[in-house]
C-alpha cells in the first residue's frame, strides 16, 4: 500500500526530525508549514536527494481552506494521507494568566485546537473503511505539559494541549471500528527553536536538572515515538499517549 505521511509544522523541530524518520522508513511525506519556506522546501529536497519522495506545502492549519487545500494537493502528488502527525503548535511569550488577553488566547487555540481538529477531519474522509478508504493512523503532539500547566509561563498553551488529550481519546473511540487509529505524544523539554518564541532560548537548559534523567530531549528521540505509534507494530494501541520526557 502506498503510504503517505502528512507532518504539520514539518520545517523544523520535531515535525522535521519526524519527515526524515518517517521517508527513512518509506512514507512519501509532506512537510507542512506556515511561514518558513526555504527551510521545508530544503528538508523536501534533502529526503528526494535520499531517495525518498517528499513534497513541502505551505498552508496554516488554523484556517479551513489552507488545510482543504493541503489535503487536496498531497492527494494529487503523493496519493492520500495514510498517516497525520499533527505536529504544528504555538505558544507565546511567556506570561502569568492574570496578563493574558483574548487575542493571545484565541490564536493559541486556533493553532493548537482547532488546527487539529481540521486536519484529523481531512484525514478521516479519506482514511475511513466506512467512507471507501484503507484505515490509516494519527498522532497528537500534545505535551507534559497538559499534566503538570505550565504555571508562570503559559497556562493558555498547557491547556491547548490538555484539549488535545481530550480530543485524542475522544476521536480515537469514535473512529476505532474505521481502520483508524488515534494516539498521542507528549514531549517533555525538548531542544528545539520554540522556547525561543516563548521568549527564553536557553529554557531546556535551565530546566534540564529537574529532569530525572538531567537532561532535554533531542527531536528524534520524540520522532521515534511518534513513527512507532504509527507503524503496524502499534496495530492494537488506541486513545493511549507515550510520555517522552526523561521521567518527567
Ligand atoms: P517549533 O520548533 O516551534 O516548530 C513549530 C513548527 O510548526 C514550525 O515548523 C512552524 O512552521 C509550524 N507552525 C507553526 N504554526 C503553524 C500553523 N499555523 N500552520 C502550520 N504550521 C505551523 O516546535 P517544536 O518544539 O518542534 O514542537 C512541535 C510540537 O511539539 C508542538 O505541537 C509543540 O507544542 C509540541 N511540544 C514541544 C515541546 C518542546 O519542548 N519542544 C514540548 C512539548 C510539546 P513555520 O516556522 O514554517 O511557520
């Protein structure tokens, strides 16, 4: 069968260390993205260069045409979506709730919620056994931080991704008997360029003591998680969620 994987947010951090396991092991792969061009049409390349097949598409996921249209384009160059990673998550300056406004807010849960929602329901249309498609599988970036909120830097975020959790568990019952499969991944501190646009590019540093293996996590170590629950070696685990986080 023809696999197909489409990374949201595949230009850097996890979602690019995700592309590159994902071709590795043979998927055509989409590396989505929003605003950095050069750097998911590099990674497309790099994997073509490799011998893989791999396309970049810009497109945001919190708005519904971008990511009809995302959909429609993979379905005409690579075939149709037989593994989403949702991956593409924001947060924002680090910040205590009593200073947070709805603006903040609402492009939060856009982003992370609703961003979602929208891809998972593209991917079902064409996944679904009950709507003439072959099964196919999704994995959630959510967070550790759903478990512990994130209290003095962004509760908002925290509780974007504990909407995630919810929602994995949610859509992951209701779509069991469809062939597709729905988990989720919630890293720990992991070194990628986010904490930066928290406002605080050394933050895994700071906070890597606290971690009881005293260390951040690398990109692909989050990648591996997620390229398992996708294989068929997960083909009976549903609505679960792998904790990558150091013992965190
Ligand atoms: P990152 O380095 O900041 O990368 C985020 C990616 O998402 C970029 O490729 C960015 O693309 C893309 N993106 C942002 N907004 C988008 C939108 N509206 N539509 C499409 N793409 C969009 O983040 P990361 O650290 O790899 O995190 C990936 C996921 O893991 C996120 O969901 C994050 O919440 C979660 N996570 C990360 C950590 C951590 O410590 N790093 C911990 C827990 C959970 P452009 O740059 O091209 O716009």
């Amino acid at each position: 069968m023809n696999q197909v994987m489409l990374v949201t947010g595949g230009s850097r951090g996890i979602g690019a260390a995700t592309a590159r396991l994902g071709a590795a092991a043979g998927y055509g792969v989409c590396v989505n993205y929003r605003g950095n061009r050069e750097a998911a049409e590099a990674l497309a390349e790099e994997i073509v260069a490799a011998g893989g097949r791999a396309i970049a598409v810009q497109a945001d996921v919190a708005d519904e045409g971008e990511v009809v249209r995302l959909f429609e384009r993979v379905d005409r160059e690579l075939g149709a979506v037989t593994a989403l990673v949702n991956n593409a998550g924001i947060l924002e300056q680090q910040c205590r709730v009593a200073d947070m406004d709805a603006a903040r807010l609402t492009r939060l849960l856009a982003v992370n919620v609703t961003g979602s929602f929208l891809c998972a329901r593209e991917a079902i249309r064409r996944m679904s056994t009950a709507q003439g498609g072959n099964g196919g599988a999704i994995v959630n970036l959510s967070s550790v931080a759903a478990r512990v909120g994130a209290p003095n830097e962004y509760v908002d975020y925290a509780a974007t991704k504990g909407a995630v959790d919810t929602f994995t568990l949610g859509l992951a019952r209701e779509v069991a008997d469809e062939g597709i499969r729905v988990n989720a991944v919630r890293p720990g501190i992991i070194y990628t360029d986010i904490h930066a646009s928290g406002g605080e590019p050394g933050r895994v540093d700071r906070l890597k003591d606290s971690v009881p293996m005293r260390r951040g996590g690398e990109a692909e170590e989050v990648a591996r998680a997620i390229l398992w629950l996708l294989s068929d070696n997960a083909s009976y685990t549903t609505g679960t969620f792998i904790d990558v986080t150091g013992g965190r």
